[in-house]
C-alpha cells in the first residue's frame, strides 16, 4: 500500500481528478477490458486521453511495469470510438505542429525565449555528436538548443542537428498514428544510426528515441539499428554528468 501511495502522488493527472479510472491501474484495467472482452467506449477513450505520457509512473513503479507502451496499445485499440471531428481536430494538431512552415508562422508569437548569446565557433576537429532539434522547441525556445550546441561545442564536440522538420515520432504515435509514426521513426534510423552520441534536450522527443528498440521484432531488417539508436540516445543532463565541466567554473560562479 505504501509503493502505491508513493506512485499515486507522482501523477499530476490523478492529485487533480481524484478518479481511479484516472491512474496507471484504472487506465490498464478499461485496456484489459478493451482487449480482452472488447468492452470500451468514448468515456474509455477520455480516460486514456487525459494521461499526459510523462511516464513518471514507470520510475516508481516497484514492479516496473511499461506503462507507456500499454497505454499506446491501449489507445490505437478503441481509436474507432472516437468522434469523427476527433479525428479530424487530432490530424489538425499532427500536421500543424510537424510542419514547420505552419507551425512558425504562429508559433513564433508564444516565444518565451530568445537566443542571447554568440555562436561559438567550433573546432575543425573533434567527436561528432548528433543533437534532436525537435519540432516545436526551436520555435518556442530557440536558446535551448543553441546554448546545448555552446555547451558542446565549447568542451570540444561537433555538434550536428537535426532539422526542425524530422519529427522522431513522438506527437503521431501519442496520437494513435502509429503508422505515420513507424514511416519518419525508419527514415530517423536510417539517417542517425551511425552516430555514436545522440543527445537530446527535449524530454518528450528523448523518450520517444530511447523507445525506437521497442518497436521492432527481432526478425525485423530495423530491429538492430533500432536498438542502436536507443541505446545510443541520452538526455543533456545524462551526457554532461560524467563530464569535466571545470572549464564552465566562471560561470558557476556567477
């Protein structure tokens, strides 16, 4: 009871409705029923809509059960109860915020951040590193990634971005399109499984990247690089973490 309790009150969702339907076991409980007895509706559907997939459930489940991957299973399952203007405002939303010549023209107005400092000029050699550019953080919050590109650059890396254009997946597969998903995840791993460092500096896009070995059998011609790419994948803060950052000391200070 105690490991429950503790993983209740890490979900945002749940501490706001209050509602069983609304945690981990209650969403498993309408996918089982979905499953197994194909009993479903739109409330089902609501329920599993109002997760926000930040999966802060898996790193305190003791039993380390895949919640993501469930609620994924979950969702494409009972998608044909949902509302025809559903579906049309949720292919809406996938292509307006994966396009970023729609996206900009809008998305530039909600900007809370700029960048605001010089480029630095990196060396002519050192380690390739492959940094995710993300769909709608560099229009939102363009000085994130440049100051992670500075970061790198100046402890002596090459830093190679990927365009704001080649969506790893995340916002299709969070939206039960799994095969507009699976179609840019293929090219993404044709395109990056050579680089031996890729890092990411956006949370949603990171999980989504270190998932990308989950999602091939093993007789698949991409499960290998697949399994590559995850393992090679990381978080800006997991990469630095073991790194000598003396060279950053003034600014610590500061």
């Amino acid at each position: 009871m105690r490991a429950l309790r503790i993983l209740l009150s890490n979900l945002p969702d749940y501490q706001l409705l209050g509602n069983e339907l609304d945690s981990p076991r209650g969403r498993i409980y309408l996918i089982k029923s979905a499953l197994e007895n194909n009993e479903s509706s739109a409330d089902s559907l609501q329920h599993l809509d109002r997760c926000l997939t930040c999966r802060a459930c898996e790193t305190t489940c003791p039993s380390g059960v895949e919640y993501g991957h469930l609620l994924d299973i979950g969702r494409a399952a009972i998608e044909d109860k949902r509302a025809l203007w559903q579906k049309t405002f949720r292919f809406a939303v996938r292509k307006f915020l994966t396009t970023p010549v729609l996206f900009n023209m809008v998305g530039f107005l909600f900007r809370h951040s700029s960048i605001q400092t010089p480029v630095i000029k990196p060396k002519i050699s050192g380690k390739k590193v492959l940094l995710l550019g993300g769909c709608v953080q560099p229009t939102l919050a363009p000085n994130i990634n440049h100051s992670v590109k500075n970061i790198l650059t100046k402890l002596g890396y090459k830093v190679e971005e990927t365009p704001q254009k080649q969506c790893c997946g995340a916002i299709d597969q969070h939206l039960s399109a799994n095969d507009e998903a699976l179609q840019k995840i293929k090219k993404n791993i044709d395109a990056w499984h050579s680089f031996e460092v890729i890092i990411s500096s956006t949370s949603g896009c990171g999980v989504m990247v270190k998932d990308y070995g989950s999602l091939f059998d093993k007789d698949d011609v991409y499960y290998q690089k697949a399994q590559t790419v995850s393992q090679n994948t990381c978080d800006i803060a997991q990469f630095l973490a073991d790194k000598d950052l003396s060279i950053f000391k003034t600014f610590i200070k500061q």
